[in-house]
C-alpha cells in the first residue's frame, strides 16, 4: 500500500513558526523511505502524522489512495499500519515470543496460528531463543522484539521512528539492517539521524529546521524585512 502525505502543515499550539509547512511526501507500496534531519527537523512530527497519531493543521494523509484522519487511528494502527517507537514497552514478565504474539491475539487470533509466525519473525530479526523473558533482554534485543512485534500482523505501512536511537551505532545499524530486511515488502518510512541507516532504505528525504526552508527559500518573513 502506500502512503502519501500532501500538504501537511503542523505548528505547535505557541510556536512561531510551523515545524511542517505545505510538506509532501508520497511513498510508492514497497518502497522504504529513510527521513532524515538534525533533531528538531520535524521526523517525529511528521511520522505522527503519517501514522495517523497526529491531525496537521492542514493536508492530507493517504493510505492505499484512502484518505485517512486521527478519527482511523483505532481501526488502522497495528493493522494497517505498523509502528516502531524509541521506546519499546514490552511486557516485561512476558516472553519475547509472547510479546511478539500480542498484536494477533488482540486482533482475534488463536495462540497455535500466531505462535510459529511470532518464532519466524523473531528469527528474521536475529532473536532466537524465543522463550526469553523480555525484562532480560538487552535494549538492542529488546528493539528487535519490537521491530517483529510491529510486522506481527503484517502491516501494508511500517513507520519506525529512530527504533536505533538508544542503541549504540554498530547495533542501530544492525537492527535498522534487520528491520528493513523483516520489512521487505512492507512500505517503509523511517526516520533516523544515522546517515549510514538511512542508506539502507530505497531513498532519503531530508527535512530541515523550519528556519533553514524559509532561509533558504526567501519566505522568512523576518528576512525578508531586513532585505527591504
Ligand atoms: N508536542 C509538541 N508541542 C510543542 N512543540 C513540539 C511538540 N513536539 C515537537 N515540538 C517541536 O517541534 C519541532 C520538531 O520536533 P520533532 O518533530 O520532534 O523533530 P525531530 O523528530 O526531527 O527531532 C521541535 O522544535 C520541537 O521542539
Ligand atoms: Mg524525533
């Protein structure tokens, strides 16, 4: 499926200038689109609204030519849509292949269908001993388990918000190896500030400040005041 966003404007309630101003992206079904950015750019803010946790003041979200709002977010997120956060939040008491089940479960299906699917992905994400507690499990293990428990239900959209962040560089980048690879076939967005990660995916869109865009592109109303 893909998923398109056009037009998209976000400022937040106080701030001076949109983070996000009459932004598209359009990511083709199948394709992996790594956002990147300095912190601040935007990633979170945009991936909010593609994944449908965030209504922009102004635009449009698609999804498979559907247009989407926050009011879908129940029906379409952890089905439709996949997401991958910074943090975790496994069930720390629970296995890993437990964890990995959940999203079937709640969604109707049975332990015997889910169980040998949840071994595969983990697999597919270099987990192998699926019976491990998820409290033991180190933070690089514990964002794999997350990565398999997204693709649980077979996502169309996988969004993955910088899921390397709190990892060391060497296994960010593995896990984001892994991800994309568990994700073959899924359209992808993942934001991420490791220029080598974002190598990984099909393409890369940059996003930047929104004082650089309107630096850049004359529309900085202050600017243009010193310039006249
Ligand atoms: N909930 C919020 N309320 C107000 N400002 C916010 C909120 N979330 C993010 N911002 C601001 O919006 C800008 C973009 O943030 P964000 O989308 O998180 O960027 P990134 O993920 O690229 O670091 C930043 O200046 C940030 O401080
Ligand atoms: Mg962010």
């Amino acid at each position: 499926m893909s998923l398109e966003l056009t037009g998209i404007s976000v400022r937040y309630r106080g701030a001076v200038r949109p983070v996000l101003s009459d932004w598209d992206l359009r990511v083709p079904a199948g394709e992996s689109v790594a956002l990147i950015g300095p912190s601040g750019a935007g990633k979170s803010t945009a991936l909010a609204v593609a994944g449908l946790l965030l209504a922009p003041d102004a635009g449009q979200v698609r999804i498979a030519g559907q247009v989407r709002t926050t009011r879908d977010a129940a029906l379409v997120l952890g089905q439709e849509v996949g997401l991958v956060l910074q943090s975790v939040n496994l069930l720390p008491a629970r296995s890993a292949v437990d964890n990995v089940m959940l999203p079937a479960l709640v969604s109707g299906g049975t332990r015997a269908r889910a169980r040998p699917r949840a071994v595969d992905l983990l697999a597919s994400v270099g987990i192998t001993e699926p019976e491990q507690r998820a409290r033991t499990l180190s933070g690089g293990q514990a964002q794999r388990v997350g990565v398999a428990r997204a693709l649980m239900v077979a996502p169309a959209v996988l969004i993955a918000d910088e899921p390397t962040a709190n990892l060391d560089l060497v296994t960010g980048r593995e896990i984001a190896r892994a991800l994309l690879r568990a994700a073959e076939g899924t359209t992808v967005l993942l934001a991420t500030h490791d220029p080598e990660v974002a190598a990984m995916a099909d393409r890369v869109v940059e996003l930047r400040p929104a004082t650089d865009h309107a630096a850049r592109d004359g529309t900085d109303p202050e600017q243009r005041r010193v310039a006249s």
